[in-house]
C-alpha cells in the first residue's frame, strides 16, 4: 500500500469518526428529551451504537424516540457498510501482503549466498548447478514475467526472487547483498556490465563479482575494475569443442566433472576448506593424497594458498608440501565420498 493510499484511507476513517460521533451525541439529545428514553447518558450511546454496528444487537437498550430511532436505522445500514469495508480492507491488505511475498518485497535472510543480477537462459543453466549443489541463490529481475517462471521452475526453499529495476539500490538491500558470497552480473551486454559493476562498487566494498564475457579481449579491463572472476563464454565453448575433436574422451570427463553429479556414479570436483582441527592439516601432500585414496576414494588433486591476499593455485605439489589450516584441498569425489568428506572436514564444499 502506496502513501496516497494511506492518505485516503485515513481521510475515509476521520470521516467515519465524524458522523459516528455526531449521531452518538443526538441519539443522546433525543433520548433525553423523550419521557420513555432509557439511553440516558453518553456511556449507553456508545454501547447501543457499538451492539448495533457490530450486529451483535443485546436488545438490552433501544431508543423510544422517534430521532433516536431513525438514528437507531442509520446505524443498521451502517453496520453493512462496515462489515462490508472491513472485509474489504482484510482482502486488499491479504493480497498485497501475498503480491509483495511474491515479488519479494519483505526481503531475505540468506548469509553467503549468490546474488544474481539478471535472469538470462544462459544464467538458468548456472542457477540449475548451484541449487543442485545446495547453494542458497538469490535472483533479481526486472522482468514482471519472469517471476512467475521462476516460481514454477524453482520451488526450492533456497532460491530468492526479488523484483526490481536494477539501479534501485535501495531494492537490492533485500537480497541482502552485503553479506553475499559473490555478486552474478548477468546482465546482456559487456559495456552495460561493466558500468553496472563500476556503480555497486561505489555502494557495496569488499563484494566478489563474477561475471561471463561475450568479448574475451575485455577480461583484463573487468579484473582491473575489481571483478574477481571474468570468463569468456566463447572462449570455454572453444576449448572443449576443440578437446572434442583430438581427444574425445578426455573432453567428455571434462565436461562431466564441471556438472554436479546427481548420481554416484558421477563424479565432481570440488575444493574443501581445512580448518584448523582437520586431520589433514600439517600433513604432508603425498600422504594425504594416498590416505584420502585408500580411507575415502577421493582423488586429492592440487590446493589452494591464501598468499599476500592473492589465491595461488598449486597443482599436484611436491611431496613435502604440507597442508596448512585455510588451504583448500581441491578434490575428484561422487555424491557418496561427498558426504563422508562433509562429516571429515566439518564444513560444507567452496570458499
């Protein structure tokens, strides 16, 4: 309910008040002018005009005179307006409630989420994997449409649909954005990004962006802008279509293992945080890649170092690397040896 609704609701309700208490006060006055009157102070006036309007009608006290009960009439036909309004002020109020729910406007509590800026089929595709891996999404669109789509197709308790134009930063606060885990720019056009991006970062510090490229020659003008994750869609499409042709299989394992497995039968490679009491911090690389193979049937493939703020990647490392609390340990595992890794490591998969 906008302002010029409240206003004209309190204007119909100081109106209501004006002519109750005006027929109160002469129900009164000719009540007591009546030699049978039995509503002879103003306490009974508001208990019969109140017995009446709500319809409950005690019959305890009714008024003799003849402008008391033409008074009495008028607040019988009141009582159907009143019933009549009040239902329809439930309903309306109902249905703005379930009309704002729906387009989002009472906001979410999600803490280290993902924030997606723009409803795309390529974004589907994304938004498909990470609720399959159980990420909790939050989607913002400024398409009326697609809410109802988005409903239909997503009827997870993780995913966040929030109705806005996408300037309106006041709007995004609902989604909670400040404490989201990255920010996905999926808007249509590089330029509209990038400046898109360039407005957030004055609003919101310290948030990680990700955004696809239809220009790969762009990508260093994103990171230098402070994107965290610029990938060029065509450039990916390109480099396993090429895999396709020369070495099939190996394209074929690639392309699986980037989807999350929905069977454990499929595998999947994901990367685990090593907190401070995991049993593999302080191992060394070699014997926590044969333990994990023999205890787990996980496949130990490289790690991940925070160095001077910067991730580095380590590959198949030496065999006297040891592990560190807040390495990540990049690993090949199914559904199955996932699980047993969660209970492990204590945590749940990603950064």
């Amino acid at each position: 309910m906008n302002f010029r609704s409240y206003r004209k609701l309190i204007y119909y309700l100081l109106a209501f008040l004006g002519v109750y208490f005006f027929l109160v006060f002469n129900l009164l006055e000719f009540e007591l002018l009546s030699e049978e009157g039995r509503i002879d102070n103003l306490s009974d006036a508001f208990w019969y005009s109140i017995v009446t309007l709500t319809t409950v009608g005690y019959g305890d006290m009714v008024p003799t005179s003849t402008g008391g009960r033409a008074i009495g009439y008028i607040f019988i036909f009141l009582s159907l307006g009143v019933y009549g309004l009040l239902i329809g002020q439930i309903s309306t109020i109902m249905a703005n409630i379930k009309e704002n729910r729906k387009l989002g406007m009472y906001g979410t509590n999600f803490e280290d989420h993902i924030v997606v800026i723009g409803w795309t089929q390529f974004g589907k595709t994304v938004i498909d994997q990470l609720i399959k891996a159980g990420r909790k999404v939050a989607i913002v669109t400024r398409n009326r449409e697609n809410i109802d789509l988005l409903k239909e197709l997503y009827q997870n308790r993780n995913l966040f649909i929030l109705y806005s134009d996408y300037e309106n930063l006041e709007l995004l606060e609902k989604v909670n954005i400040r404490k989201s885990n990255t920010v996905f720019i999926n808007l249509e056009d590089d330029t509209e990004k990038l400046v898109y991006i360039l407005n957030l970062k004055k609003e919101y510090e310290g948030l990680n962006y990700t955004v696809t490229l239809e220009n790969s020659n762009l990508k260093q003008t994103f990171l230098s802008a402070g994107v965290t994750h610029a990938i060029s869609r065509n450039e990916i499409a390109s480099r396993l279509l090429a895999s396709y042709m020369f070495e099939p299989d190996v394209a074929l394992f690639s392309e699986e293992i980037l989807a999350y497995p929905t069977t454990d039968q499929e595998y999947d490679i994901k990367q685990f945080k090593v907190m401070e009491n995991n049993p593999y911090n302080g191992q060394e690389y070699d014997k926590a890649f044969f333990d994990l193979k023999k205890n787990e049937n996980v496949i130990l493939m490289g790690l991940v170092r925070i160095e001077e703020g910067k991730r580095v990647l380590y590959k198949n490392p030496s065999d006297n690397f040891k592990i560190k609390t807040d390495d990540y340990l990049i690993m090949m595992m199914n559904q199955k040896t996932q699980k047993i890794i969660k209970k492990v490591f204590g945590l749940e998969e990603g950064v």
